[in-house]
C-alpha cells in the first residue's frame, strides 16, 4: 500500500479529457470529481452522485475524492443565512458517504478561486502555461476591479463569469469589514458545525491551500502557509479535519518550505496535490512542467518526504502545460498531467525500491 494515485475528472460533456484516457494513464486508480453545474451552497441531489459513481464504475475507477464541495460566500462572511447553507453541506457530506466518497477537499478563499493574470502565458518550449504577473493584480483597486476585467480581457479567473461579475461589487462591499481573524472565526464556526457530520460518515474533510498565498484584492485571505496549517487543524481536533496540502498553491511563495509541512503534518494530509511552478525574482510565477529542475518547487523531495513519512493518502497531478496544440482547459490538459503521473511514480518506485517504506518503518520502531 502506497500512495494513490487520482486524476481530476470535470464530468461528461464538461472536460476534454475522457474516462477512456484517463484509464491509459499507469496507475491511476479513480477519478477526483464534482458536480460542477450544482451552485455553492445547494445540496448535492443522490441521483447526480450516483451517475457519476456509475460512470467511474464502468471504466474501474473509483470516486473517493470530491473536489470540491463549495462553501457557500454566506459561510465566509459569517452571515445568519450561513446556517441554512450548512445545513445542506452536512446533507451533502452524507450523501457522499453513502456513495462511498472519503475526501472532500474544499477553499475558504472569499470571492475567487485560484487567480491568475494570463491563461496561455508562452513558455520557451512553445507550450503555454497559466501565469501569473504580481504588479498586475497588486495595485488593483478592487472596486475598480470589474471595470478592470472589462477593459483586458486577458485578466481572468474561474468564477469570473459575467453573472458572477454583477455581483462583484456587492460581495467586495459585504467584504469590506472582515479582516482576516474574522474568516478565521467564521472557518472555525463552520467546522465545529460539519466536522462531526465527517466522523460519523468515515469522511476527511481536506483543506485546499489559497493560490496564490496571500490576500488579492484587498480581501483576507488566511491558507497561506505551514502556521496557518497548524492552527487550521487545531480549531478541530479531528482526524476528518485535514489538509489538500497543493505543491504548487503553496509553493507560490518562496518561504514556504513544503517538505517541512509533509513532515509535520503527515498524518493530517489525506490527498496530496503535486506540481510545480516557477517563480521570478520580482514574485510572478509561471506553472511548468512536475519535473524538480523546470521549476522552483522541489518536487523529487516532496515526493521523498511523502515516501518517508509512509504516505497512503490519494495524491494527483495538479495543473498542467497545454502541449502540442491541446484544447482543453486551462491547466487541465491531459498530456503534461499524464507525464506528470509518470514522473511522480518514477521518483515513488525509486525511493520505494531504494528504501520501502515497511521496512524503513520497521527500523524505525526498532530504533524508537
Ligand atoms: C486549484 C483549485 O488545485 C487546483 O486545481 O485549481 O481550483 C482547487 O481545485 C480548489 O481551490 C479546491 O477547492
Ligand atoms: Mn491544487
């Protein structure tokens, strides 16, 4: 038993990438999935779960890893409405218990999802890359923010829909007045109300760090790093409270020392996200290739430090280059991610061949 291996699946009609061809990828054992078309907050419906559980079934993939389950705006701004959003969460944490599901990941990141500046930003081999260029979100007055998108269009991220753009305004005023220790009140309110829900049901609820790793836009942003890592798991104390620990979101910021944060989260880290990113004197980054010497991430010795630790948890390639002229999404191509499953199971076999992690615990006890 070692790590395991999953691939992100956005669902039938709503990914270039099929079932079929993630089957092809060596050892990739499930699918990591959501339903996308279900807005934050709603409950999620059984049949919907069940379709997928089917599909992923019908290909021997597995659909233990939910990413994500969204956590409704009301539920970060500590709003009284927040309740009823909750209520359905703990609905939906029981729904996919009974269809087998053990990881939820999820963000407490107000407003946007992970931020970037550019989506096919050119790399020198030719392929392209998201990218993300610092002075041209800092500085952003965010209540100029929508006139902003408007006028450069290269300037996008997910949930930058032009639904979602109407209410901007409204959700950065609602913002307004929480600080950071306030997003870190309402975390805690809302683990306190789902985590039991997660024991009871066998699940690990697995928070995805904030990408990038510091607050935009003038709104907290509180996942930042291996302190706020730590006393995220203390406001639970829970084996279902836990991390997505993401190479790449924290790996964003240069002081963060990910091999630290493996080793001393170990057994908090039910689902690994590896990838790497390249990141410039000046603060931008650039995702590349997983390969430890095309970035700044060092991803042979995360890949140790999970091997030494004894990793079990479910791991997957994160986002990737588009190459040889893929259409896909941004980041979530099938070819660099296929090439970086294979260069994270040639660095695992290594160190398992070198050093297989039975034995290095055995020694372990026999030292302890
Ligand atoms: C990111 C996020 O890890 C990733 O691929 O692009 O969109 C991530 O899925 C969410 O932040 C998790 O809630
Ligand atoms: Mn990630």
């Amino acid at each position: 038993m070692g790590l395991r291996m999953v691939f992100r699946w956005f669902g039938e009609g709503n990914d270039t990438v099929s079932l079929d061809h993630i089957k092809q990828i060596p050892g990739v054992e499930g699918i990591v999935w959501a339903l996308h078309d279900v807005p934050a907050g709603d409950e999620w419906p059984m049949e919907k779960i069940i379709a997928v559980r089917d599909q992923a079934a019908a290909h021997h993939l597995h659909i233990d890893v939910v990413e994500s389950v969204n956590v409704h705006e009301d539920i970060k701004l500590g709003l009284p409405t927040r309740d009823k959003y909750i209520d359905n969460y703990v609905k939906t944490i029981e729904k996919l218990a009974q269809a087998g599901v053990k990881v939820i990941c999820y963000n407490f990141m107000p407003v946007f999802d992970w931020a970037r500046t550019e989506l096919y930003k050119r790399l020198e081999d030719g392929s392209t890359a998201l990218f993300f260029e610092k002075s041209k979100i800092h500085g952003i007055d965010p209540f100029d923010l929508v006139q902003t998108i408007n006028q450069n269009s290269s300037l996008t991220m997910p949930g930058w829909e032009p639904e979602r753009l109407a209410h901007l305004t409204s959700l950065f005023e609602a913002y307004r007045s929480v600080t950071s220790e306030d997003l870190w009140d309402h975390l805690a309110y809302f683990l306190e109300a789902v985590i039991p829900t997660a024991e009871r049901c066998g699940i690990t609820m697995a928070i995805h760090p904030d990408d990038p790793p510091w607050p935009i836009f003038g709104l907290p942003r509180i996942i930042t790093g291996q302190d706020s890592l730590r006393r995220l798991l203390s406001l639970v104390d829970s084996p279902s409270n836990g991390i997505t620990l993401c190479s790449g979101s924290l790996g964003a910021n240069p002081d963060n020392d990910i091999i630290a944060m493996i080793h001393e989260f170990a057994d908090r880290i039910p689902f690994a996200h590896i990838r790497n990113v390249r990141v410039y004197e000046n603060g931008d980054f650039i995702e590349t290739s997983h390969r430890t010497q095309d970035g700044t991430v060092d991803i042979a010795g995360i890949v140790k430090a999970y091997h030494d630790t004894g990793f079990t948890g479910y791991a997957r390639p994160d986002h990737g280059r588009h190459l040889w002229g893929e259409q896909c999404r941004p980041g979530y191509g099938l070819y660099d991610r296929a090439m970086g499953i294979m260069y994270l199971w040639g660095l695992w076999d290594a160190y398992q061949k070198l050093q297989p992690t039975a034995e290095k615990r055995d020694t372990h006890e026999s030292i302890a």
